[in-house]
C-alpha cells in the first residue's frame, strides 16, 4: 500500500477525486452532446470524426487502441457512423483483409465545424476560469494521467507546462 491522502475506512463518495472526474467528464460531455447534436453527432462519436480527420487512425483497429475502445464497442460506433454518412469502410487493396475507413464528404464537414464547437464547449465550462487556472488544472490532470499504469501512454497528451514555464 502506497502512502497518500486517502485511507480506506475515511473515504467518502463525494469527497473522492474519483468522483470529481467522473462528475467532470460527465458535464463535459452532456455539453458536448447538445453542441454537436444539430451535426447528428454525438460526444462519443466525434472521437471518431476528429482521430479519422487528423490520420491519427485510419482502422478500426487502430481507432480502438487510440480511444481505449473494445473491437465489439468500435464496430458498433462505426455502424452507427456509416449509417448516418459520416464514414465509410473500405477493403485496403494492398490486404483485402484490413478494413481502411474514410471520412465521407458530411464527416468531413463535420470535421470542419468540430474545432470551433468544441472550442465553444471548453470556454463555456472553464467560465471564470483565469489564465493560470487553466494552465494548473491542465497540468495537473497531466501529471495525474503520467501516474497511470502505463505512464500516460496513448491518452493523447503529455504534461502542460505551467504558464510562463517552458515545456519540456
């Protein structure tokens, strides 16, 4: 056992940073849902739209690694996506077994107006929010995520540096 803030028999529900996350991740995407519901989109699926977007993934396998999805959860993402014309799946014609996707014309102009929604989104939720409180919640989310099993790895982002400190 590790030394740190919590002891087991003192920890409550609503006092636990587990608990805090959760409540933040689940304000952050029921504000997310409603900016991307007039694209037909949803939190979860803009994932998708942003990674295929940027080539950071360009199969369901690797979009599944990159968002810490099950291959069963991702194929169910991607019918849903491909049935709303946001993705199409193509046969790779150097191996016919691998699946490529594609962003189709409406993914891509989904892919345009994700930026300046999500944008909109962050803004809204870090009202009042100053400067340094920004880059100190940033850093310190970072920090907690490189304290992972795997250091952080693949989460998409690496500590921040702290405003006016230069990043390493």
């Amino acid at each position: 056992m590790t030394d740190g803030p919590y002891k087991a028999d003192e920890v409550e529900l609503t006092s636990s940073l587990g608990y805090y996350l959760t409540k933040a991740r689940n304000v952050l995407v029921e504000r997310t849902d409603r900016a991307v519901k007039p694209l037909g989109l949803t939190a979860q699926q803009i994932g998708v739209i942003l990674m295929l977007s940027s080539r950071r993934a360009s199969t369901p396998f690797e979009l599944s690694r990159a968002m810490s999805y099950d291959s069963g959860s991702m194929t169910r993402l991607l019918d849903r996506l491909e049935k709303k014309g946001f993705v199409v799946r193509m046969r790779s014609s150097d191996d016919r077994r691998m699946v490529k996707l594609e962003l189709t014309s409406q993914g891509r102009e989904a892919a345009r107006q994700l930026p300046n929604l999500g944008a909109s989104v962050l803004n809204d939720q870090l009202r009042g929010f100053t400067a340094e409180e920004h880059a100190t919640l940033i850093h310190l989310l970072a920090r907690f995520i490189a304290n992972g099993p795997e250091g952080g790895v693949d989460v998409g982002c690496g500590p921040a540096p702290l405003q006016g400190q230069p990043r390493r």
